[in-house]
C-alpha cells in the first residue's frame, strides 16, 4: 500500500478547444462511455487507496459540486475555487496548505485509471526525487508538449507544440511540498501560471513514471469521439453501466444495436433506428423511427428525429435534431485558436438545448451553440452563435 492518503485533482478549466459543449459545463463534466470524464480520475484515486481529496473547481463548479458531493467513492473531497483561470500551476497553488509532504495531483479532464496513478506512485516512492511525472510514448507529441528524459530524469518539458521527444506529459504527478516554492518562482506565460514550468524550478530531481496504464486527453472534439469509442471497445472495465443496454431502456424490435455500443437508462430506440458501433445514447435520449446513429455521442434527454443520419456527431443535453437531418461526419476541417485542423473525423457539434430543423444537412466541424435554432432545409455550411437563429 502507498503511503500517499492525499491528492489533488485540478479541475477548473473550461475547455475553451472543445466550445460551445462547454459554454455551461466545465469540460471535466463532459461525458464519455456513459460518465463525466472526472470520474475516472477520482475512481483511479480511489481504486489506489487515497482518502482525501483536494478538487480546484473554477468555471460552472456548481456542476461539480453537486454531482459529487463532499464524498465520492469513500473520497472526502474539499472544494477549492480557483477565482481566475490562471494556468494549471495557479490552480495547484490554490490547494498550498491543504496537502501534507507527499501527495498526488491529477488532471480531472483526462480519463485514467489506477494503473497510471500507481505507477506514478511507486515510481517516487523508490527514489530519493522531489517530484515524479508520468509520461506516455506518442507517434506525435505536437498537440501535447514532449517531456525530454534522460536516465529516467525528466530534463525538459516542452509545451510550445514541437515533436522532439515522443514523449508527452499525462498531467499524474506525485509531488512534495516544494512545488509550492517552485510555484511561487515560475513566471507567467502569456497570462497563466503553467504547473510544468515549475518543475523546472525544483531544486531536486524529477523523475519520469512510465505506467502501463490507461491515459486519454480529449483536448480536442474529436478527441472526445475517440476516447468514448475506444472505452467502448477496449476498456469495458472503466465503463460503469452494468451492460451495453441498460434495462430501462426500450428498443423496438425491430431496432438495431451494434456492438461496443452504450444505451443509457429510459432511452428509447425506435422501430427500424440503427445504432452503430462507437455510439454512447445518454439518460433518456430518443432515436427516431428508421434514423442512424454511428460513432457519435448523445446527451442526455436529447431528441434525434426519425430518418436522420448522425456520424461521428457530438450531441449535446436537450438538443433536438429534426427529422431526415443529416451529419455525414468523416471528415472535417476546423480553425481552433488561429490553427487549423484538418482531415478530423468529427461531424457536426450541437450543444445543449440547441434545436436543428427537419432535412438540414450539417457540413463536418459545424458547431452550433446553446439554445441556437437552424430552421429547417438549411445546408448548414458556417457555425452558429449560442442564442442565434438561422432560418433557410
């Protein structure tokens, strides 16, 4: 057993790559395999033994606040707020005090499991190091930042986007309370206070943890697809629905469900509907008469009309897709902080209590906001602003 009863898990940000799904929510709420992302890392916490957790909460913490609770999983969790959304490393300063000498941190919007924080762990636990950082092999790190290691030292940590190392941060780290030092002499960049800058400012050595573990970064929305696909299909122990169709749920008989498919509690699938492998239906969604669903995700209590087609589609809570609509997916290009991303496979994103009319045809990377109205027919080509109506 470790001896690291104490951990903190920095989930204040907003998610800005992954707007407008999370104009409302932070993005450690957003949903995959059936689950808010943030609960795989507290299930990994408590899996390995922790007891007391330390959660920096900051945008829309109201909605995380009150799915845990004080307590989750036996975690006693203490609430902290980060006022600004400074930088990771901001965020971690938020919790000085509130730790003891040796602790966990984690990022609360990646999906890991316990694998990754023991590994982490031991690793620190066997050396005299000040800190310990888990990394990960990656065929491209540019979208990470690579982490140089040398005899099992991490040396450098590099977040400006070039793929030098093949290594990448997985945001699990074990520290002692030198980071707090080392946090109040690391610089703001471009407005923010990055955790990894302080550790180069640790005067001890730092060591890299290589777990066998399960890691994901949905940074990006199409990041999202393809962790929830691939929890679907490969890791169905993190998955907490009991079965791929829950018992609630009513699919006609002549619906067809695919394999690595979740269907959530009072979903209703509807005569002749097809849902497809990779594709997570939320509490209470309905699927249309003779519609498709492939490779997407649903929220919850949202409506998807009878003929539509959805591919490799976001849905958000509430939002209503109207019948014969139609989101190829495949392919997509979009323009994310002044960069663009091309050949993504994602199809269009409509976010919460969004409304898309009958026979609108949604051109990949489309993204529609909150409570946004397309009328129907539209061949929908450019984003639509939260509240904006667009009408054919």
């Amino acid at each position: 057993m470790s001896s690291f009863d104490q951990a903190v898990v920095l989930a204040a940000g907003e998610g800005k790559r992954i707007r407008p799904l999370t104009r409302y929510q932070p993005k450690p709420m957003l949903r995959v395999a059936g689950r808010p992302i943030l609960e795989y890392p507290l299930d990994a916490l408590a899996a390995f033994g922790v007891e007391e957790v330390a959660m920096v909460v900051g945008h829309a913490k109201t909605r995380i606040q009150n799915h845990f609770g004080d307590d989750y999983r036996d975690l006693d969790i203490t609430y902290l707020t980060q006022q600004s959304q400074l930088g990771s490393g901001h965020a971690l300063q938020v919790a000085a005090g509130r730790v003891g000498d040796d602790f966990l941190v984690v990022n609360g919007d990646n999906v890991i499991d316990e694998a990754m924080v023991r590994g982490t762990a031991e690793r620190y636990a066997e050396t005299d190091a000040t800190a310990a950082l888990a990394v990960a092999s990656a065929t491209d790190a540019t979208e990470y930042g690579g982490v140089g290691v040398r005899d099992g030292l991490v040396e450098r940590i590099d977040e400006g986007g070039h793929d030098e190392f093949g290594r990448v941060n997985t945001g699990v780290y074990a520290f002692d309370e030198s980071i707090f030092g080392a946090l109040d002499r690391t610089e703001f960049e471009n407005g923010e206070r990055p955790l990894t800058g302080a550790i180069a400012e640790l005067e001890g050595p730092v060591v890299a943890a290589t777990p066998n573990g399960v890691w994901f970064d949905s940074s990006y929305p199409w990041d999202l697809l393809e962790t929830n696909e691939t929890l679907l299909y490969s890791h169905p122990e993190l998955v907490a629905a009991d079965r791929p169709v829950d018992d609630s749920a009513r699919v006609h008989e002549s619906a067809v469900i695919g394999d690595h498919v979740l269907v959530g509690p009072d979903c209703k699938v509807s005569a002749g509907a097809v849902v497809r492998s990779g594709t997570c239906l939320h509490a209470s969604t309905t699927v249309g008469e003779n519609a498709v669903v492939e490779g997407s995700i649903v929220g919850p209590d949202a409506r998807i009309g009878a003929g539509a087609v959805l591919r490799d589609t976001i849905v958000g809570g509430g939002a209503t897709i109207g019948d014969g609509t139609v989101s190829p997916g495949r392919s997509a290009t979009l323009v994310l902080d002044g960069v663009e991303y091309t050949d993504r496979r994602l199809g269009g994103i409509v976010a919460d209590r969004a409304t898309v009319g009958s026979n609108v045809t949604v051109t990949p990377g489309c993204r529609v906001g909150p409570r946004a109205r397309v009328g129907s027919g539209v061949a929908l080509r450019h984003d639509v602003p939260e509240g904006a109506e667009v009408m054919g």
